[in-house]
C-alpha cells in the first residue's frame, strides 16, 4: 500500500503524459482528415456540403442500428472521405455538366478504388477503407468496383450506401432539382434487394423525415460544426479509452 501511495504520482504523471500525446497524434489525424475533404471540396463544389450531410446522416442511422462505437468511427471516417478517389478524376470528366460517355464513366469509377490508394498506409484510416471501396456496390451484386453480393458487402458500405443516395436525392444540383423527401424515400423502398440492403432502408425509414429536417435546412457553418463535435466524440473516446487500456488504468480515474 505503502508502495502505491509513493509511486501514485509518477503513475498519474505518466497517464498524463500519454494522454497529452494521444490527444495531439489524435488533432493530427483528423486535421489531415479535414484536408483531404476540402481538397476534393475544392474541385467539386457539390462535394463541401454533401460531404457534411452524409456523415451527420451515416453516423445517425448507425447509431440507430445500434453498431458498436468503433464501427461508427470507422464509418464517420469513411463517409466524410467516400470520395476523396475524384481527386485523382480529370477535371473535363468530374466537372462535365453533361451525361458521361461510356469511356468517361469507366474513368469516374476509378475514384473508389484511387481512394483506397490515398488512404493506404495510414493505419489510423484503415476502417475508412472499406467505406470509401465499397459504397458504390449493389445489394444484387451489379455495382462497382468488386461486383459484392449481398452481406458480401461490408455492412458500414451498405449504409453508407443508402445515405448517400438519399442526399443526392435530395440535394439540389446544377443539372437537376431537389426530390422531396417521401418521393425520395419511395425510390429507396423500390431498390431494397436491388442497390440496397432491406435491413438499412427499414432502419432508415424510420429517423428519416426527422433527420432530414435538421439536417438539410442547415447551413454550412452549423453542418461543419456538428460533424467537428462528432469526429471529437467518437475519435477522442476511442484514443482516451486506448490510452487507459494500454497503461493498465480506465483514463478516467486520473483526468
């Protein structure tokens, strides 16, 4: 006992201090994060809101499906970098306000898997991956760029998949006007087995119309603030509950 009194301190230091670095290497990570959003944002315009949007609606729908706390930060990463591949996309192709040709859309699908390639060798976005690969694959085993079937899908791509059609759907562009909100969800319904999985739609029908509401109509000061406190309550947990593992300790009895 005595023992533990005297090495009390030293033991706090060290938390302290792995703490302190955890949280550093942690504000690194998701301000290279931020970047690579903005870099594409940058050559897409109708890229910067969508990017916010998909991930406040990602994140929720997957807290409904009650996934486990590390999955969702793998998927709060991948949503908000699903398309970081168009970087790589000629501007004539990802910029053309026109339908693509054949030859131009074969490049355009090229994206998923260049996304892979951005991200690879940082551990830190490894669960991304699977997001940013496979969000344009079907339930019926027609998409792209793997021809997935099914549960062959990783479950994180499969929701990422259906928010990420309901915001295009719903969002204004260039060449095409906002659905409303019931029609959208109808084109959902009318793919489950089709281009999305059943058990997604039916858990996303159901926060739907409340999420859509303080979602769509805010601004994008407010939507770059929400997905800020997201990335800080799933990233920041997880490195706190890492550090605290490691050093043997919960972190939350010393901080």
């Amino acid at each position: 006992l005595i023992t533990a009194i005297l090495l009390y301190p030293l033991m706090l230091a060290m938390l302290q201090r792995a703490a302190g670095l955890s949280r550093r290497l942690l504000d690194s990570n998701l301000s290279l994060m931020r970047s690579l959003g903005n870099a594409i944002a940058k050559r897409d315009s109708d890229t910067d809101a969508h990017n916010y949007r998909v991930t406040l609606y990602a994140a929720a729908l997957a807290e409904a499906m009650e996934l486990p706390r590390s999955e969702i930060a793998d998927l709060v990463a991948g949503a908000f970098l699903h398309d970081v591949g168009k970087i790589g996309i000629p501007d004539s192709i990802l910029l053309k306000p026109g339908k693509l040709t054949d030859d131009e859309f074969r490049i355009m699908k090229t994206h998923a898997v260049l996304g892979v390639e951005i991200v690879a060798g940082n551990p830190w976005l490894a669960g991304a991956a699977l997001t940013i690969r496979h969000h344009h694959e079907w339930f019926n085993g027609s998409g792209y760029p793997d021809g997935l079937h099914g549960n062959a899908i990783p479950q994180l791509a499969r929701i990422f998949a259906v928010v990420d059609v309901f915001d295009a759907l719903t969002s204004e562009r260039p060449y095409k006007k906002s659905m409303a909100l019931n029609d959208a969800i109808s084109i959902l319904e009318g793919d489950i087995d089709l281009h999305f999985d059943p058990e997604v739609v039916a858990a996303f029908t159901q926060i739907a119309s409340d999420l859509y509401v303080v979602t769509y109509q805010a601004e994008s000061s407010e939507l770059r603030k929400r997905v800020h406190e997201l990335l800080i309550r799933y990233f920041r947990t997880e490195a706190e509950s890492e550090v605290g593992t490691r050093c043997g300790t919960p972190l939350r009895f010393f901080l």
